[in-house]
C-alpha cells in the first residue's frame, strides 16, 4: 500500500475531484468574465427570480456575506438588481436584469458541455449510479448535521 494515506483517503478524493472539476469550468467561464459561484447565482435565480440574499445563500450553499459579494459583483455587470421588499422594508428581492437573462442563455450550453466532456467516459447507468450515490452521501451528510 502507498505511503501517502491521503491518496487512499475518500474525503481527499472526493474534495480533489471536486477541485479539478472546478477548474475546468472555471477556464471554460473565465473568457465570458464569470466565475462558477457568480453562474451559480445566476442560476438559482433563473429557476426563481425575485428570491431573498438569504435565500440565493440557501440555494447555492453559501454563507450570507459570500453571498453579498458576489451579488455586488454581479450588480456591477448589471446582471442582477435589487429591490426592496413590498413585504419587508429591511428585505431586498434579487431579479435578473435582460443582460443577465443573455448572459445565462451563453454560458448554460457551456455548462452543460463542460459536463458532458467531464462524464463522457461513464456509462449512462454508471452515471446514474455515481448521481444517486452522492444524492444519498449529501442526504446523510445533512442528518449529520443536524442538532
């Protein structure tokens, strides 16, 4: 057995895999001046426009002042907007802008072919496997979690 255990180590697997699949989607995003997390953001709101910071925070799984700053970068491209909460004066809703709804149009092809270029050696029912595998690792992660 080799001497460096971390190789063997699931979590370094999965967290190096992680890593390299991100790379790749960041050098294919990186010449349309987006990041992955700002994509991330523009999704989300694509499924749901007009949702809370605390909200698009859930949804990407990311903390709340990460969140703001990736939404401040994204109101500079004029991507995304703000607006107060009808609801809530303390609250702002974010909504995609026309440029934003553009932007996703590129960039959702480019995703979704980074995905297919990194499974393209799996089978369909391998990738099927590897999906419900890590759908039941993250369910469980979040019982884990839990108080």
């Amino acid at each position: 057995m080799n001497s460096n255990l971390h190789e063997w180590s699931i979590g370094f697997i999965i967290g190096q895999t992680y890593r390299k699949m991100l790379n790749v989607l960041t050098s294919r995003l990186k010449e349309h001046d987006m990041t992955p997390e700002q994509f991330s953001v523009l999704c989300r709101l694509h499924e749901s426009d007009g949702i809370s910071q605390k909200e698009i925070a859930d949804r990407t799984v990311k903390d709340q002042p990460t969140t703001a700053r990736i939404l401040d970068c994204l109101i500079r491209k004029e991507l995304v907007r703000k607006q107060t909460s009808a609801t809530d004066r303390r609250s702002f809703l974010v909504y995609l802008t026309e440029q934003g709804r553009h932007k996703l149009q590129v960039l959702m092809p480019i995703e979704r072919q980074t995905i297919e270029d990194i499974f393209s050696w799996m089978s369909e029912s391998e990738l099927e496997a590897f999906r419900q595998t890590h759908l039941r690792l993250i369910a469980h992660l979040d019982t884990l979690l839990k108080p």
